[in-house]
C-alpha cells in the first residue's frame, strides 16, 4: 500500500480481505521503509525482484475503493502490467489511461488521456450499470456503441476490453513478477520511479514499454477513487457524455458557418473603404541624404 505504511491499517486490512475473499490466500505483506512515494514505490518493485517465489505485484493506494474481483480479474489476464480505469482525483473526471504525444519544446514529454477510446467502450453497456464507485462490466455488451459515431476499425477494437496504452497510473495496477526481474532500473539514479522527466508514474511506463512490455488498461474493469466522494465510473460517463455534447455542438457550429471562399468575400467587402480617401494618392517627398 503506497500510502499506508504499517500493514495493520485499515486499508491494507481491507485489501487482505478482499483478496482472500477472490480466493487468494498467500498474501504477502510488505512493510516500506518510506512514504516519500516514489521511494516506496521503488522499494515494493525490489521486494518482488528478490524473491523469484512472487508472481507479481498489486499497487494499490489507500484512497481507492475497489470490488473483491478486481485484483482476480486484472491478474488472470497474464499481461506485464494491466490497471482498472482510474477516474483522476482532481479536475475533469478523466481516465488515468494515457497515449505519449512525444516531447514539447522544453524537452517534457506529453501525454493525452483516452477519453475517446474508454468511452466508445464503455457506450456499449447500459448507463445504471456505472451508478456506483466501482463496477465490473459483462463480458457481453447490451447494445451497440451510442455515445459516439464510431469509425469501422475503431467499432472492430472495441471487441476486447484490453486495449494497450503507452502509460497508466499506479493508483491501482498489477505487474507482473517475471517482467519486473527483467526490467532495468535508470541508469542515472538506480530506480525504477523517479522524477527525472516527470512523474514517478509516467516514467516507470517509458521504461517497461521501452524493454519490450506492452501496458494496458482495462475498459472493462472500474475503481473508485476517493475524494470527498467515491469518483467513479459514473462520474467519467458523465465527463465524457459532457465532452461529446460540446463536440457536437461546436461541430454545429463550424457547419453553420459559410464557405472559406464566401466568407472571404464578405469580410473583404467589409474591411475595403468604398470611396478613397483624399490621401490616397498624395506622394511623399524624396528621401533626404540618400
């Protein structure tokens, strides 16, 4: 637990139980020596690297609410690293799933949330489904996707709801044992999470996907998270449903505007004077001392 310290705390308790409730009874605890957070992060990644008996490891931080299948579900996909869909705690209730937009002109590296593509997913099932702070979805959608005019490849992508990412959060996320003793710490610091460009989170991402792992999030599977209210799948339909409106309804808007030539035109008529001024076609003197 990233931010609970002593594995007697409540929310370690109640991941214990919960992951013995999923019929996983050998849970080890491990105590950090840190809650400086990306410190801990790094030493939860080294305890699963040195004991070869440990087939992965769950991140989960205590301002997450979760179902007891959770944990089950993203472990039996068998992928390197895998999250929920993680609704942001601040601002816009966005998913924590990302696509890397390379480097900005200060040599920072971009990233843009998937709204789209966990929204086209999510579409495909009834709205009550998402009243909740948590929600696992059927493995069958209840009717074609409604909230957005879907391109046919795109349609075709939605049929898995794994869909790989270039970065998730480590709010909550599983990584695999084998593909953590595999990975390379940064050469320049020693660790695996650093803030050397940018978040711990993003990070970590560039370097499993750089030696090779894919990382995914599945669109399928949701966690709360905890404000001063569980945030959860409903409130990023919500998001995206506000989101698609506002496309739409600027879409409208650019429709209802006339033609690039026409307005030409009539911004021209506008701007050029109809009668020429009497200054018009005064000539200045020669230029002095050239």
């Amino acid at each position: 637990m990233a931010y609970e310290r002593e594995p007697t705390g409540p929310a370690f308790q109640s991941f214990v139980q919960t992951m013995q409730n999923s019929g996983y009874h050998e849970i080890v605890p491990y105590l950090v020596g840190s809650t400086v957070i990306h410190l801990a992060r790094n030493e939860m990644v080294n305890f699963v690297r040195n004991d070869p008996t440990l087939d992965g490891l769950v991140m989960v931080d205590s301002d997450q609410v979760w179902g007891p299948r959770v944990v089950e579900r993203l472990h039996r996909w068998g992928v390197p690293c895998v999250a929920p869909v993680i609704v942001q705690r601040n601002g816009p209730a966005i998913p924590v799933a990302y696509r890397h937009l390379g480097l900005d002109d200060t040599k920072h590296h971009r990233y843009a949330p998937l709204s789209f593509e966990i929204g086209a997913y999510m579409s495909q099932f009834r709205d009550e489904r998402f009243d909740g702070p948590t929600c696992i979805l059927p493995a069958e959608p209840d009717h074609p996707p409604q909230m957005l005019d879907l391109p046919p490849n795109v349609r075709e992508g939605l049929r898995s709801p794994l869909l790989e990412v270039d970065a998730v959060g480590t709010g909550m996320v599983y990584l695999d044992g084998a593909a953590l003793r595999a990975l390379e710490p940064n050469p320049e610091t020693g660790l695996f999470f650093d803030f050397q460009h940018g978040g711990e989170d993003f990070a970590f991402m560039r370097r499993l996907k750089a030696a090779g792992f894919p990382v995914m999030v599945d669109r399928g599977c949701y966690v709360g998270h905890l404000v001063n209210y569980s945030r959860g799948p409903d409130d990023l339909m919500q998001e995206l449903l506000r989101q698609e409106q506002e496309r739409r309804e600027e879409e409208a808007k650019q429709a209802a505007l006339p033609p690039a030539t026409q307005l030409a035109e009539t911004l021209k008529a506008r701007t050029t004077p109809a009668v020429r001024p009497p200054w018009a076609d005064m000539r200045l003197p020669a230029a002095v001392g050239a």
